[in-house]
C-alpha cells in the first residue's frame, strides 16, 4: 500500500523541521565559538590560526569523556574555556585535602576504552553482590595493565611472542605444557594449605610445591601470574610472579580530561602549567610527613619534642605538617573521647605560640583504625567533632581527614594511608623474603596490585562499595603508608612509596618532602 500524499507530505515537513532545529543548534554554536574565541583574542581570519584551534577544540572535546550520546552547550563552552586558558581551570587550588568519600568513583567503557564517571551512589551497607563486583574491578583494572606489557612484549632469538590467558583455556585441556604462557587469577584459599588461582572464567587448583616466587607478597586474594604444567584438573606451577605495575603516562590515556583524583577541578591539575610554574617558583618549599603516637604516657615527651621541631622551623615554615594516628596508645575506656579532646587543644595552644607557623603552614590529621570512633575498616571517617572543635577553634587551618586520604600540592598528587600492612603481608605470604627485600617486596606488591591494602578481606576489612577509594590507578607521583615498621622509602614505576616509620618508638624520626625535587629525606629530633 503506497503511501498517501498527505502523509508524505506530513513527514517532509517534520523532516525539514528537524533540519531547521539542529541548523539552529549549530548555528548557535558556531556563534558561540566565534564570538568567545575572539574575546579572547584569537584571530579566526588567518587559516592556519582557525585550522589550528578548531583541532585544539575537537582535542578538548574528545578528552571530555562525554558518555552522552550527544554534544551540549556545556561540552562546548568548558572546551572553548580549556583552548583559551592552555589547559588552565578555573577551581585550580595549590594546596587540597581530599576526603576519601569525596574521591570520584568512575566506571570504565570497554567498548571506548575509557572512564566516565560513575552516577551511582555507593553505600555503606552494600548489596550482597558488591563483594563479587568489587574484585572483578579489581581484576579488569589489572587485566588493562597487564594487556598493554604484554603487547610491548617482543620475543628474542625468534622465540614465540609470551600469551596471557584465562583459567577456561586450561579447563577445556586434558594436559598442557604453559611455556610462554601465563594466567592472571586471584589467589584463594579454600581450605588450610590448598591454594586455587580464580579468574571471572573458572577456577583450577594448584600445586604450589616446586613454585618459584618472584618479588614480592603472594597472599590471598592478591593478583598473580603462573605458569607451570596442568596435568589432572591441577596446575603445577613452576613460577609465580606479580603483574607488572605501569607508570602514570601509559595509564592516562584511558582516563581523557577526566580529573581522576578528585578535587574541585574538572580536569586533572598533574598536567596545569601555571601550577608547575608556581611550583619552580617555590623550589624550597617543604612538607612534613610523619607517623605520630600520643598517649598519657608518652604525652609529655612527644609535647616536648615537638616544642622542638616548631622552634627549629618557625622561621621558615613548611607548606603542611601532617600527622597520622594513632593519637592514643589506648583505644578502650570511658575517658578516651575527653583525654584526646584535652590532648588536641594543648597541641593547639603548642603550635598557636608560632605565628609564622599558623599563618602559613596547614595541620593535617589522618587517624588510625584504632582511634575513635569506628571500627577496623576502611575507608574510615576523620576523627569526631566532639574531640577536634576546640583545637580547630584555636588552629583554624587544623584539618582532620579521613583515612586514606588525597593532597594534591600544584602539580603533585599524594596518595596517605595508615595501616600496618607490612605485618600483615608477612604473616599471609606463601613466600617469605628475607628481611633486607622487605621493603622492596611491600613497594612492589602496593603498585603491583594498585591498590593501597593489598590484603584479604579477613587481615584488613574493606567497605565492598568504597573499595575504589583505594586503588591506586593511574599512580600518583607519592605513595605514604603509615605503618609501625621500620622507615623506608623508594621509587617504583615513576612512584615514590614512602613509610616514614613510627614517630614515638622510632627514636622521633620523621621524613620531609620536596615537592619540586619529588624527594624524600630522613630527619630526627
């Protein structure tokens, strides 16, 4: 049956009306274009400036991750902003504290191989599926990485190019020899002693008594690469290593302009060049990191020490003193709220007798599981207003984060965790090294696994929904673990991993850190 005249007549119509609207919508931006690019002095009517701008301004565009299925007036008009100001955002600050619920939580599109972020609202009580999802996260923020090693892998002596698979290829097999194989799974225990490696695709047991381990802690639920021979439904390996970590300039492509690291930015403030200028304007400037346990018995003694500390740098202040829990050596009693409340304001009225300290350097606090007043688990809340309102009275600059934490310094981001990890991984590693690799082995596994508790779930709880709050993807360029093991610090992939070691029971060591140099030195009072 033929359509009538009056109908086609009708679709015509809204055809044209179509046009008419998205003729319109174009036009608009393209005035829009136009009348702010010469407002900013951009002079369109030479060729090789507009070919020029028009291709900065599709860059600018691309890099916006726009997960919309159209353009919008908004996507325009912060790309016109970003081509104008050379990559200058309007909320770039120097110096920010970044609370862990405020840390954006994004989602990753396999199909356009980037991250948007994510409209869902995580919980506290989590759905039950959260647990799965959260290590499957895990596993494809892992899986990205090790894909992209592997393609820059090239065999020597015309030996065949290394393969990664999963733990089906094996399922489907009777008997394989894995040379120049290997599978990325997590490992799991099922019962005492008998160590499976899972994948999303199944789940093979194995045989762990000839394995040679390579570089760092091997324990449950942690990432790993094997290979070996699978003969009767068990895989007898013959190596187990870590997967390789990834320095931030092969992982920022899958993130666009999308600030990753939170913030009030919109875009990531690592690559702002007016911040790098002020940076290299400020070469001298420090920070202080150190690990700092005050108690009844210790209180004295510490109050002293830090007397000291003021004195000797009152005349030239540090950007920020940051100090990490625990703030009681004991955590139980009736009268803990009111002793750290009275341990706080007399630190307080301590710094408030620097003027040139108070004016100029920031006091950031990030507590300890065992300090008030949640329990073990991360990520956990800053420590209570109730405790903390009459030192901020006093110190108005005295910030009190969550645990972990983010600072961003112009151009550096820092990563701040506290928590005995160290002791941790020693006690649930299926390879033990020796106690000078230590500090390595514990580097190595953080970046490794790109995550700053690389623990099972039963050593250190994990709220499932925030577990995003501690990845480490892309790195930043400093990564601080507060644990009571012995001070360490090293680089590893373009990271500098830092313990500054226990403040009290390290003879009052502490570290200090140079923005500028990206370095760190040892310091004691």
């Amino acid at each position: 049956m033929s359509p009538t005249p009056c109908s086609v007549s009708q679709k015509t119509k809204e055809k044209k009306k179509k046009k008419g609207k998205a003729g319109k919508f174009l036009g608009e931006f393209c005035s829009v274009i136009i009348d702010k690019s010469l407002d900013g002095g951009i002079e369109l009517e030479q060729n090789s400036v507009f070919d020029n701008f028009v291709k900065d301004l599709c860059t600018s565009l691309e890099k916006q991750n726009i997960s919309e299925t159209s353009i919008e007036r908004e996507h325009v008009d912060r790309a016109i902003e970003m081509c104008l100001h050379s990559g200058y955002d309007q909320h770039e600050t120097v110096f920010n504290v970044i609370n862990a619920f405020d840390f954006p939580k994004l989602w990753y599109n396999a199909d356009r191989k980037l991250y948007f972020l994510d409209s869902n609202k995580s919980k506290m009580l989590a759905d039950a599926d959260m647990k799965a999802k959260m290590f499957l996260e895990r596993y494809s923020t892992i899986l990205q990485r090790t894909k992209r090693n592997f393609a820059q892998y090239v065999g020597e002596d015309n030996k065949p190019q290394l393969k990664l698979q999963t733990v089906d290829y094996l399922l489907t097999l009777s008997n394989v020899t894995l040379d120049y194989t290997l599978i990325l799974g997590s490992l799991l225990q099922v019962s005492e002693g008998k160590y499976y490696l899972e994948d999303p695709s199944g789940i093979v047991q194995l045989d762990l008594t000839h394995a040679k381990y390579h570089g760092g802690f091997f324990v449950e639920n942690s990432f790993v690469l094997v290979n070996g021979y699978y003969e009767d439904k068990i895989l007898k390996v013959s190596t187990i290593i870590l997967p390789s970590g990834e320095e931030y300039m092969e992982s920022r492509p899958s993130f666009g302009n999308l600030n990753y690291f939170g913030g009030l930015s919109n875009v990531p403030l690592r690559e702002s060049q007016r911040l790098k200028q002020h940076m290299i304007g400020n070469k001298s400037e420090i920070m202080f990191f150190f690990r700092c346990l005050v108690g009844p018995s210790t209180s004295f003694v510490v109050f002293e020490k830090l007397e000291i500390l003021f004195d000797g740098v009152q005349a030239s202040p540090p950007i920020a003193f940051v100090f990490m829990g625990n703030f009681m050596s004991e955590s139980h009693g009736s009268e803990i709220m009111d002793t750290l409340r009275k341990l706080f304001k007399k630190l307080a009225e301590l710094i408030s007798k620097y003027p040139n300290i108070v004016n100029v350097s920031q006091f950031v606090f990030v507590p300890g599981l065992t300090d008030p007043c949640t329990p073990h688990i991360v990520p956990r809340l800053p420590l209570p207003s109730c405790v903390t309102s009459e030192m901020t009275k006093i110190l108005p600059k005295a910030i009190f984060t969550t645990n972990p934490c983010r600072l961003q310094y112009c151009t550096r981001e820092i990563a701040l965790f506290r928590a005995d990890i160290v002791a941790k991984l020693l006690q649930g590693t299926l390879y033990k090294p020796s106690s000078d690799e230590i500090a390595h082995c514990a580097k190595r596994t953080i970046i490794s696994q790109g995550h700053l508790c690389p623990l099972p779930l039963n050593a250190l709880t994990v709220h499932w929904d925030f577990d995003y709050c501690l990845r480490l993807y892309p790195l930043p360029d400093v990564i601080v673990i507060g644990d009571r093991s012995e001070a360490y610090n090293g680089e590893y992939k373009g990271c500098q991993v830092v313990n500054p070691g226990s403040f009290c029971d390290g003879g009052f060591e502490f570290k200090t850190y140079t923005p500028f140099t990206n370095l760190f030195d040892d310091c004691a009072l």
